[in-house]
C-alpha cells in the first residue's frame, strides 16, 4: 500500500512561476535528512529556500507532496532557468548523499516514481548519462537527476539504474491519487507485465502510458497530442 500525503507549504513561502505543460519530467534529488518529517520541518523553517514539489521515502512506502505543481521550484540555478522553460516536477528522496540505498530501498524508490509518473503524465523512461545541455534537458520527457541539469549540483548521490528501473517498470498503478492509502497493484508474472495494448484500446491510456510505448518503439512524440500519438503509433504497427 502506498500513502500520498499532502503537506503542501502555508501561504508566504515563496514560490516559481506557473510551469508550463510541455516536456514533463521528474528531477530526483535528496533530503539529507533521515526521515521526511525532518526535511518537512527544515523547509517550514525557511520561507525562502529550495524545496521539491515531493518527498518520497523508500522505507515507509510513503509520498509527501510538498508544493502545489503548477508552480516552479526556487533556488539556485542555470542563469536561464531551465527548470521553468518545461514542465520540471521535482522530488526529493529521503536519503543523504552520501549514503548509498540498498536495493530493496532502491526499488521501492522506484516504484514510488512509478506512481508520480501516473500522476504527473511523466513518460516513465529514465536518463542514465551525464550532464544535459539547456536545450537537451528542456525537450527530454522523463526521470533525470538533479545532476543532469545545467550546472546541477552532485545530488541524490549514487543510485543502481537496474534497481530503480526494476520498480519503475514492474510496479503498476490503478487510476490514481490524491488519496491517501490507495492500494497497487504489483504485476507478479513478467508475462502479463509484458502484454501488449491492443491498438483498439490505444484510446484509453493516459499520455504518459502513451509516451513510454512511443518511447519503446523509437517514436518522436515531442508536442503531439494524444489523438496525434495514438495515430503515429498505429501506424508504427502497421
């Protein structure tokens, strides 16, 4: 079971401006903090500062949305912003970053992300390189780290891909969330995880499950709407 929980900010802290609806993506970073409600506390007590939209913590199964999404992030950044040129959702793990997670912790991170990338029509595909350029990291749709950014900072600290991945791509969600204590569904057969949409049925996923087919069949899907999406994967197919 997975617990969302709303913590968002009182009014009079400061805020971004409105984010746009283009190029979704998650930034992963780090509390530094040993638990949620420590990293909560810290961010109440400056108006000010740097803090994520979420908090997830792989060890209680649990999400704290901290910041209303529609709005940016504030903080340091590359002198052009580009957490604000596309639709840039950060969140935080409760870790330090230094300390490296184990793996079951890194795959509960995992499927943690996979429920934000259901909430947030994020393409649940991630980014394993190096440092982006602005242009780069403005037009990718999916999971990058904070260190991918322009002139990003060195944070979560290292995390195994295979095991993040692992929860991300075999952790399904039900129609989702703003609900504490929602239950998920885990595909335990590879097999059923693996099915392919029908393309009759095309019509019913959301533009991130979309995006991750589109993804997986090396399709640009870059500004398309759905009806365009579904249209350049049918014919993928065919």
């Amino acid at each position: 079971m997975i617990e969302v929980l709303t913590e968002i900010m009182p009014d009079g802290f400061k805020r971004g401006p409105e984010l746009p609806f283009i190029n979704p993506k998650l930034v992963v970073e780090s509390t530094n903090t040993q638990t949620a409600e420590q990293a909560i506390w810290t961010y109440k007590r400056d108006l000010v500062s740097h803090r994520p939209h979420y908090i997830l913590d792989p060890d209680e199964f649990k999400i704290h949305k901290v910041l209303d999404t529609d709005y940016g992030v504030i903080g340091e950044f590359h002198p052009s912003q580009p957490q604000w040129a596309s639709r840039c959702v950060f969140v935080s793990i409760v870790k330090e970053d230094t300390i490296t997670l184990t793996a079951e912790q890194e795959e509960s991170v995992g499927r943690l992300l996979r429920v934000l990338c259901d909430v947030e029509a994020v393409p649940a595909i991630t980014y394993e390189g190096g440092g982006m350029g602005t242009s780069t990291f403005g037009a990718f749709e999916g999971i990058v780290f904070w260190s991918s950014m322009p002139n990003g900072r060195a944070a979560p600290g290292k995390i195994n891909w295979t095991n993040l991945n692992k929860g991300l791509q075999d952790y399904k969600t039900p129609e989702l969330l703003g609900i504490a204590g929602e239950d998920t569904k885990i595909y335990e057969d590879e097999e059923e995880a693996a099915v392919e949409i029908s393309t009759e049925d095309l019509d019913l996923l959301t533009m991130a499950e979309l995006k991750e087919i589109a993804s997986e069949a090396g399709i640009a899907y870059s500004n398309l709407r759905k009806a365009e999406l579904v249209e350049a994967i049918e014919t993928a197919r065919s």
